[in-house]
C-alpha cells in the first residue's frame, strides 16, 4: 500500500501563505483608527499625569512606567497597553517603529515594542 504525502512545494506554500496571514492579521492589530485614538489619548495623558507612565529624559524612543502598574498586567494585556500607547502616542494611521518600555524604579527594561509585537524582558 503506497503512502500519499503532500509534496513539500506545497506544503512549504501552505506555510507561508499561514506566516503571511498572521503577519496581515497583527498589522491590522495594532493599526491606529480615529476611534482607538480618540480613546485613547486621554486615558493616556492621565497615566502620564498620575505618574504611571513619565517620558524617558535618557531616550526619546523610551517610556518609564510603574513598576507596580506593569506587574499587574497579563501578557495579553501588556500587548493592548503598548498597542495603544503608541497609538496615542504617533497618531491616527501612524505608528512607532518601535518604543521601548522601562522600569520607574530602575531604568530597566521591561519590554520592547517593535512593529505590533511586544517582546516582554
């Protein structure tokens, strides 16, 4: 009995047509609308204005955030954060091409937002 299998063209087309999907599917994620901004600039003023987020005085591409503000966020919810930060931050149909999250406490990183995708330190 003869084995079919999927000829490797085709399955290495299937895997890049996936790689290319999910690429289209993150830029439409953190794509700036005049909605998500008008939303978002003003909460984000205020964590600027409380003291939860100040601007790095060290890197124009960096913002300090509390410590005890960042530790309280899931993973999925340190995505959304950076998202919308540098949503309010650039501007409608604008983006960053990349903002660097660190520490109030100590300047360490904690996070590097490049291009939609937050790599977590």
């Amino acid at each position: 009995m003869q084995q079919r299998t999927m000829p490797r063209a085709a399955l290495w087309l299937m895997l890049a047509g996936l790689v290319v999907f999910a690429d289209a599917a993150r830029a439409q994620h953190y794509e700036c609308s005049e909605e998500t901004y008008r939303k978002m600039r003003p909460k984000v003023e205020s964590l600027f204005g409380s003291g939860v987020l100040r601007k790095d005085p060290h890197s124009t591409g960096a913002v300090l955030v509390l410590d005890t503000y960042w530790a309280q966020l899931t993973a999925s919810e340190k995505q959304r954060f950076a998202d919308r930060l540098v949503c309010a931050m650039a501007g409608t149909g604008k983006t960053l091409s990349r903002l660097t999250l660190k520490s109030l406490a100590t300047g360490t990183a904690l996070g590097e937002w490049t291009a939609g995708s937050l790599s977590v330190r």
